[in-house]
C-alpha cells in the first residue's frame, strides 16, 4: 500500500470515530518547545499530504506535509511524524513535529536535500 491510501483510510477512520491519533511524550515536549498545539498537530493529520514512507518490519512511518495558516496570508510549514503497526493501522502515534526551514528539505520542504 501506498502512504496516500494509507493516510487517507486513517483520515477517514479518525473521522468516523474509529480511528485513534497518539501524541508521544517526545511529541508533546516538542511541540511545546516549537509553539505548535495539538490543534495544529491534528489539522495537519487531518488535512496535511504526506511526502515520505519508511517501513521497518510491521513499522511504517509517514512524514506529512501542512501550512498552518499563522495571519492572513501567512503560512507556517509543518512536518508530523506519524508511526503505524500495518496490523493495527486504525491508530497512529505521532512521533514528532517540527518547522522543516532547517535547510534539509527542498522542493516547498516536501523532499529531502
């Protein structure tokens, strides 16, 4: 399965009511130390893109993609790290967030330098 499907079917399960989204302890320190809220973190799942996939074993990870509106007409890009168990993809675990301006990215910080 590609990440597209696969986000797309955990989107449609988070709103359906039988999805589950987890913010990990790492997660949740970081995304104080960064100013973005869970709020945020859940638009950008919600409505976000992913842009990479990595499988170890049964551990898949989704990189996805968002511009969190911050003013009018100001965006904020924003990663969310999202790790899955292909057995139980109805719950996902964000593992991290992050502002991608580091200088890693390319492509409008959808690839990798």
């Amino acid at each position: 399965m590609n990440a597209e499907t696969e986000h797309r079917k955990f989107v449609e399960l988070l709103e359906e009511g039988d999805g589950k989204l987890v913010i990990s302890k790492h997660a949740l320190h970081r995304q104080i130390e960064r100013g973005i809220s869970e709020i945020d973190i859940r638009n950008a799942v919600l409505n976000g893109w992913p842009i990479e996939r990595r499988q170890d074993g049964a551990d898949v990870t989704i990189v996805l993609m968002y511009f969190l509106k911050i003013g009018k007409g100001q965006y904020r890009p924003l990663h969310v790290v999202c790790v899955f168990n292909v057995v139980h993809p109805e719950s996902w675990t964000v593992k991290t967030t992050y502002d991608p301006r580091s200088g890693e990215w390319r492509d409008n910080f959808q690839r990798r330098k």
